[in-house]
C-alpha cells in the first residue's frame, strides 16, 4: 500500500474510532499500558515525548509523574484523537502536557529533545515502523529511554481474524502487515537499527474478556483500527463481517461471554551517550 494512502486510513480511522476507543479498550490495554510505563521508569522533572498518543493516556500518566518540572509532549495522527487527549489532560488541571497533530517517521518541526520516548501500540499502524523508531531516536538526549508496546505474533492473537474478514469487502487492505513488528525478533532489530543500547523485549500473553457477543464486536468493529471501513458497510455488510467474526472467535465464548487470547510485545532502549 502507498505510504500516504496508509497514513490517510490510519488518520480518518481514528478519527472514526475515537468515542469508542476508551470505553472498549482502555482496560483490556492495560497490561501493555503498565509495562512500558514501568520499563520506561520515568522521572520526575523529565521530559517526555508520547508517539502515537491516542487520548493521551500514556502521556497523562507520564505528565502526573514529571510533575510541574517536568513536560509531556504527546502527538498523532488522528486530530480527534489529540482533541481527546488534551481534552482529557485539561479535566485533570495539567498544565505540563501538550499534544499535536504529527506524523512519526518526520517530527522535522517538533521542538526539543526528551529523556524519554514512549509508543504504546502505534508502529503496527506505521507504513515504516524502523524509520520512525530511528527519527525518534534523533530526539532523545544521551542516556534516554525508549519504550515501546506493539501486538505479538499472529498465531497468538485470536482476534486476528477480523482483518481477513473485513478486507474481503474493501479494496485495499486496513492494515497491512499489522503483525510484521510483533513476529519474531523484529522489534528487537528495529530498535537495534535505530542506535539503542540495552535492547531488550518481553512477550506478555494477555486475555481480551467480553461479557457479550455484542461487546466483542463492537470492540473489534468500533473503536480500533477498521472502524473506518466498517462506518462505510450498509447494514447487511455490517450484520455479515459481525456473524462472521463471532464465528472465527467461537472457540474463545464462554457461555455468553468470550474470552480471547492476545499477545504483546514490550521493548526497550538506552539512547547511548555521545561517543
């Protein structure tokens, strides 16, 4: 896919996904949200910079850590997804945060150099995942932490199956190559490539619990990542790609509920100290 068509889906897919995003993911996130928060070991007084921020919840995290000293810039793609977050920062009275529209794999006019980067389930969304881990390790300072979350391998993802699913009724795919940063030791190269020291990644298998088929499938269709594609289906496409998904994830009901295997991957780097 064209880079610029991919990053125009990713955008105005967001855009979409926004009023559902926190209701239907936030705690099901949580697991990778907490570890790169704690591989990250922020600081008070450090600087900050949150890549592919969404509402802002790892950035308000770290901005609540800083303190007043301290500063978090967030940024994304997706307007609304900014407006959200600063929307969300500005409820809780913090004046040390600051969100902007930006694509990672630039940040030509981004300001400042940081202590520590976060990106917490972004790069599987980016046309070049290995640019934008390089572009920003050029703004961190010597000794910075990088943390990074992503999905894990494929195989280790149950609901997977809503890719294939959804791209059989659309002409391009949603995400192509969604799992190409989780699978193996790419990451792990990635972060390599970019200059880090200390590399280090950990798989963390995780469970997706929903009380309801219709739960299930407003997580997958509403609020992630082929929200887009799915507000363009007429109501028959609609009851279709939903039947079809709660049949790929059969295996996982419980009852009424649905329990299903997902998988993350944590990494982690040093930005090495001026030679």
């Amino acid at each position: 896919m064209d880079a610029r068509l991919q990053r125009r889906i990713q955008r105005y897919g967001w855009d979409r996904a926004v009023d559902f995003y926190d209701q239907l993911w936030l705690k099901q996130l949580l697991p990778a949200t907490q570890s790169v928060l704690e591989r990250a070991a922020i600081g008070p007084g450090e600087s900050v910079l949150d890549v592919a921020c969404g509402t802002g919840v790892l950035a308000i995290a770290a901005a609540t850590t800083v303190g007043k000293e301290g500063s978090v810039v967030g940024i994304d793609l997706s307007g609304k997804m900014v407006d959200a977050a600063r929307a969300a920062a500005s409820a809780l009275g913090l004046d040390n945060c600051r969100f902007e529209r930006d694509d990672a794999e630039a940040l030509a006019d981004l300001e400042g150099v940081f202590d520590v980067a976060l990106c917490g389930l972004g790069l599987m969304y980016m046309p070049d995942p290995e640019r934008a881990l390089a572009v920003i390790a050029t703004k961190l300072v010597p000794g910075a932490r990088l943390a990074v979350s992503v999905w894990g391998q494929r195989s280790r993802c149950a609901w997977a199956a809503i890719f294939p699913i959804v791209d059989a009724r659309v002409e391009s795919e949603v995400c192509p190559l969604f799992f190409r940063t989780g699978t193996g030791d790419t990451l792990h190269q990635a972060l390599d490539s970019a200059g880090l020291s200390g590399v280090a990644t950990e798989r963390m298998a995780v469970t997706l619990r929903y009380d309801s088929a219709a739960d299930a499938c407003d997580a997958a269709f509403l609020g992630g990542p082929v929200a887009l594609a799915y507000s363009h289906f007429d109501e028959a496409t609609r009851t279709a790609v939903r039947a079809a998904y709660l049949q790929a994830v059969e295996p996982c009901r419980i009852g009424n509920a649905y329990a299903i295997p997902g998988e993350f991957l944590i990494g982690y780097g040093v930005k090495p100290a001026a030679a």
